[in-house]
C-alpha cells in the first residue's frame, strides 16, 4: 500500500508501506541473531533445558499410560480369578477330578503291558541304504 508525505522541505513523497515493514523485520531478525551471539543461554541452554523438562513431561505421560494399561489387564484378569471362583461354588469347574495316582502304580501297569523277555530283532535301514 502505497501512502503520500510530504518530507522535511514540504515536497509531497510517495512511501511504500511494505519497505517499512521489511525494514522492521529485517531488524528484528537481525536483533534475534544477536541475542545468540551475545547471551549464549539463548542459543544453547534454552533449548537444551526445554528439551529436557519437556522430555521428562513426555515420559511421565507415557509411563503413567503404561500403568494404566497394566491396571486393566489386571482388573480384567482379576475378573476371570473371581467369575471362576464364583464357577467352582456351584459345580462346573470341580465337576473333572482326577484321580490320584502314584509312580509305583503306573510303573506296575506299564510293566504289565510291556514284556521285557520277549522281544524280536528289527533292523533300521541306514539313510544310504534301501528299505527291503
């Protein structure tokens, strides 16, 4: 946008608006890059601090999502101890039990199946070898 003022001797003079404005920030920036130069906490601990409170927030909200989740599995498994105990009061669960059973009486009964004295030679075919 262009704007008409007159200058010191009462000449009218024509300004251009955005010229202004670009001399401002051209300014500005020139003024940010100093600020680096001359405090260099700006530059280097600045960030380095923000990275590192923002970092440590960041964590913090992943773990306590972690938590979270951890918290509903156990509810949820919590749930399945409970609904099974409240199974084995009425019947369905306790409904199959096993029968004790001892090594020496498994023992005996394997001895019963299996005859140790009779037996009978069968050869095993080598991997080169043809089965006859």
């Amino acid at each position: 946008m262009a704007t008409i003022e007159k200058d010191n001797h009462g000449q009218p003079q024509r300004t251009d608006l955005n010229c202004k404005e670009t001399a401002k920030t051209q300014n500005s920036a020139s003024s940010f890059k100093r600020w680096g130069r001359k405090y260099p906490f700006v530059r280097y601990g600045l960030p380095m601090i923000s990275l590192t409170v923002l970092g440590a927030i960041g964590l913090g909200h992943l773990l306590q999502g972690s938590k979270d989740i951890a918290k509903v599995k156990d509810d949820q498994e919590w749930e399945i101890i409970e609904t099974r105990k409240a199974l084995s009061r009425t019947g369905p669960v306790d409904a199959y039990k096993p029968k004790n059973i001892s090594l020496e009486e498994e023992l005996q009964d394997l001895q019963k199946k299996v005859d140790i004295n009779k037996y009978e030679y069968k050869k095993i075919p080598k991997p080169n070898e043809k089965a006859s």
